[in-house]
C-alpha cells in the first residue's frame, strides 16, 4: 500500500474482555443475594465481550428479518425470516435463562442474577432482547389462569430454544409476544375496538387490527379485546392444538428508526382463536402483571446501554492520541467520561435493587411490593429518558469515527430511545408515578423510608429529600408538574443507594453534580475536586479478560 494508507493512531477492536466485570454490577448481584450467579454471569460476559458475539449483533442487524406472506404456491404463510445469527443470540438468552429462568428456579436472588445477565448480553444486541423480555413477563398474567399457566409455563420456562411454527404441546420450548395497541389507541388500551365472542368451546373468537405487536413470529401471544364483560385479555397460540394455523394475517413489519434486527408487525385478527386469561373485563389488571415486569427490562435496557456507551467511549480515549496525548489524558474529555460513567453507575445501581425488590416481592414481601411500585414507575421514566442523551456523547467521544456504522455507535444511538417509549412515554410513566402515589399513598411513605438509609451521608442529597417532601406536600398542578417529580425522584433514588454502597468519589461527584447544582446541562460538566481517575477505574475494560 502507498505510504498515504498506514493504518496509525487507530483503536483496536473492542473485544476480548469480560463484559461482566463491571464493579457496580457484580457488587450489586452480590449485595442483592444473587452471588451464587456469578459463575455463570461472567461465562456469559466473556462471550459478551468476544468478537464472535459482536459479529452475530452486527450481522443480525444489517440483514433484518422479512415478512413472508405466501410461499411459492400462493398459500398464506405468515412467516418471519431471520438471519442465522439472530438464532444464535436467542439460543444463547434462553440457553442462560434470561427468558424465565426466575419463574422455575425456587431460590434467593433469582431475579437479580437474571437481570444481571440481561445488562450484560444486551451489550451484544439489544433487539433480541424483547421477546426474551417479554416470555419472562408472560408468565405472572398466566398464573392468574392457572390451567392455562400449568401447561405453558414449564414450556415457556424451557431453556431450549425452540423456533418454527407447531403445535404448542410438540415443542421444546416457547416464546411470547405481546399485541396490545391500536391505531387509534396506542398507550390508550381502553380505546381498542377488537371483539372477543365466546365460541362455546370455552375459547373465544377475536376480531380486529393490532398496530403493534411486539416479536409476531412467537408461539403465543397476550392481547387485548373487547369481550361481552369488557375489555379482557386473552392468549392466542399461532398454532391451535388440532395443528392448524390461528387466524392472525401478518400484514407489514414496522420500518423501525432502531431495534432493526427484532421483528414487530402490524396484524390483523380474522375470527382468531384465544382462551381467555383472567376475568372478562379485568384485561388491563390482568396484562398490567406483563406490563410491570417489562418495565423493569427496559431499566435493565438503559442501564446496559450506558454501560455499553461508556466502555467503549473510555476504550477508544485510552487508545486514540490528539494534539501530543491520550485522550483519556486530557482534562475535559475526562470530566466527560467520568460524567458518562456516574450516569451509568446510577443506572445499574437502582435496576439492580428493582430487580432485588422484584424477588422479594416474589417472595411475600409486601413492604417491598409497595416500593417497587413507586421506585419502578420513577426509574422507569429517568433511566429511559437520559439514555438516547447518554448515547449522543458516547457516540461524540469517538468523533466521526463513532459516526459511521462500522463503528457500532450508530447502532447504540438508535436503540437508545425505545425504552422511554415502550410500555410507556414518558408522560406515561411520569403520570404512572403520579398515580401511584394518589392510590397508595404508602408507597410515598415507602420511598422516604428507602432513601432515609442514607440520611446524613451527603448535605446535597439530604436537602433534596427535604425539597422533595415540600414538593410532594403541595398538590397543586401534580399533573403539569408530573417529569419534574419523576425526575427528582429518581435522582434521589440514586443517589440513595450510591451513597449506601458505591465508593465515595463516585457517590460525593453524583450527588454534587446531579443534586447540589454543580453541573451545566450537558455531560461533561462535573465540577472540580472529583476524583475522576478513581470514577474512570471502574469503567475500564482493559484486563478485564475471561
């Protein structure tokens, strides 16, 4: 090659580490009683980490899966096509359980080592993850059928993946998806026009158009329709139990700014087969268990793809040299990486302790129960809403090298924003957080007690908790107000436990920057006296091998 093309001053790949060896992670799985996961967490974080896995996310997404209607003969099909490696990617999520393995494993922690795993193999690809996501959520909304729930949860709990369209009963294994919206509805369910009618056999026949239906090559879905007692939920299997194909018509595949690898489809329900799940009239109580439990993946979603921006913005500024230096030597890209680094930190921290309240709560714990209600609703609504910010900057750090594809970084931006949007915008969870409070007033006295663990540890944080209170005392326009409570909320929730459990020069710099006004409004903008290099150790993945 001419002299012109030396390859100097260049990145190595990312690869090669282990994607689980994330200080906030492991000390969160420990202190939440799920150490007895670690093993097998950091298996799947050396395969997280290694180029094979980073070339099925790569090659999942640039070949994005295709609707086939009819085969060759003209016969209605409905099948979705995907690339070999998205196989792969789900054979590995549910190979390590990361679909349901909570519900079959009788023991402390188990939603805490799964929700560690989530963050980590979500680093690889994150558009696999939602009907991973969304199996594990199934299962609490079958359980309140229990006929229903006995024959499919032990299929549904299955860690063989199993794809292909067959009778449900002939299958290793099973995934789920979720269809509730409508055109004219979207996060207003009550809004849905599609019928239910009894068909005598003790299923119901459905009728209607899904504007969205999340993962439609599953095996089984939930969904919503207007029964004769009111809206209801209702399982569709694609397959029926006699071996013939239900009557969903897949109609487009949705053209998606990001989570391009995953299918979600428009349907349509001509006279289709389903048997009713809980109570007619009692859809939205019934499918609001899958909708509680998939708000805590998308926390889990967030808090992956921080810590993906961040390693790989620190990667790159260990290894790229401008203007005489490093860049991860140079003051202001510092205080960035740092900034990036709390934000991912805080985000771990509180999707951990949700996933933890989640198994106690399975548990019988009823105080937690409480907390999670409130605690989810908030951290659902920040930690989704500062990802696609947190994206950006990442992406900035590798300049245009982080611009292009190749690089991954566009990839993580687009994804970036669909937590804040499914189950839930962001009006949605910030008035979600608010209604919480108006029906469960204990949940308000559940938070004070949650974050009162940390009192006196930090003056920002424990003026914020005092703000907080004269807030949350004075009703007047809640509902206008409804993002800044959220958010308040939520910062308080961090940096609560960030002062219980993470080092000082992480907690002190988050409460300084996100609580006491030391912070402009972009990232990078800690203020002085931050122990940044001690913030940075921990967002390093260099030696962190397998």
């Amino acid at each position: 090659m001419p002299r012109t093309h030396e390859v100097t001053n260049q990145v190595p790949p990312h690869h090669g580490y282990d994607a689980a060896a994330d200080p906030a992670l492991l000390e969160a799985v420990d202190r939440e009683g799920a150490d007895w996961a670690l093993p097998e967490i950091h298996r799947l974080g050396v395969l997280a980490g290694s180029e094979q896995a980073a070339e099925w996310g790569r090659l999942a997404n640039e070949n994005p899966p295709v609707l086939r209607t009819h085969d060759r003969y003209g016969h209605r099909i409905d099948e979705v096509e995907f690339h070999p490696h998205w196989h792969e990617l789900m054979r590995t999520a549910v190979a390590h359980g990361l679909h349901a393995a909570p519900w079959t494993e009788d023991r402390p922690g188990a939603h805490v080592a799964r929700a560690a795993k989530f963050i980590v193999w979500s680093q690889v690809e994150a558009g696999h993850t939602c009907p991973v996501s969304m199996t594990y959520a199934a299962v609490p909304a079958l359980r309140t059928t229990p006929a229903l729930a006995s024959w499919l949860e032990p299929l549904l709990g299955s860690r063989t993946y199993d794809f292909g369209l067959r009778r449900p009963d002939t299958k290793a294994g099973l995934i789920a998806g979720m269809s509730m919206t409508e055109k004219q509805g979207g996060s207003d369910v009550r809004a849905n026009t599609t019928t239910a009618v009894p068909a005598g056999d003790g299923m119901y026949r459905l009728t209607g158009h899904k504007w969205f239906t999340s993962a439609p090559m599953s095996d089984v879905f939930l969904t919503l329709a207007q029964a004769p007692g009111g809206l209801s939920c209702f399982l569709l299997p694609r397959v029926l139990p006699d071996g013939s194909r239900n009557r969903i018509a897949l109609q487009r595949l949705k053209d998606k700014l990001g989570n391009r690898s995953n299918a979600s489809a428009e349907i349509e329900y001509e006279d289709a087969s389903g048997w009713l799940v809980g109570e007619e009239g009692r859809g939205v109580a019934t499918i609001i268990e899958m909708v509680n439990t998939t708000q805590l993946d998308c926390v889990l979603g967030g808090a992956s793809g921080m810590r993906l921006g961040t390693i790989r913005a620190v990667h790159h500024a260990t290894h790229r040299r401008a203007f005489g230096r490093a860049l991860v030597d140079q003051p202001l890209m510092r205080n960035v990486l740092a900034d990036l680094a709390l934000e991912s930190e805080a985000a771990t921290a509180a999707a951990l302790r949700l996933a933890g309240a989640t198994d106690r709560v399975a548990g019988g714990d009823s105080d937690e129960a409480v907390l999670r209600r409130i605690a989810l609703a908030v951290t659902k609504y920040w930690v989704c809403k500062r990802a696609p910010g947190h994206a950006a900057e990442a992406l900035e750090c590798l300049g245009g090298n982080g611009y292009i594809e190749d690089s991954g970084m566009p990839r993580l931006y687009r994804e970036a924003p669909l937590s804040s949007i499914w189950e839930g915008s962001g009006n949605v969870a910030a008035l979600d957080s608010l209604r919480a409070m108006s029906r469960q007033p204990e949940t308000v006295e559940a938070f004070f007690a949650e974050v009162g663990l940390a009192a006196g540890a930090d003056r920002h944080l424990d003026a914020a908790v005092a703000g907080l209170h004269k807030q949350l005392a004075d009703p007047a326009e809640a509902e206008y107000r409804a993002r800044q409570l959220a958010e308040t909320m939520a910062l308080v929730f961090q940096a609560a436990l960030l002062q219980r459990h993470a080092p000082g020069a992480v907690a002190d710099a988050f409460c300084a920057s996100r609580l006491g006004g030391e912070h402009g409004g972009a990232y990078g903008t800690l203020p002085t006296g931050v122990d940044v290099e001690a913030v940075l150790e921990r967002a390093r993945t260099e030696g962190a091998g397998g």
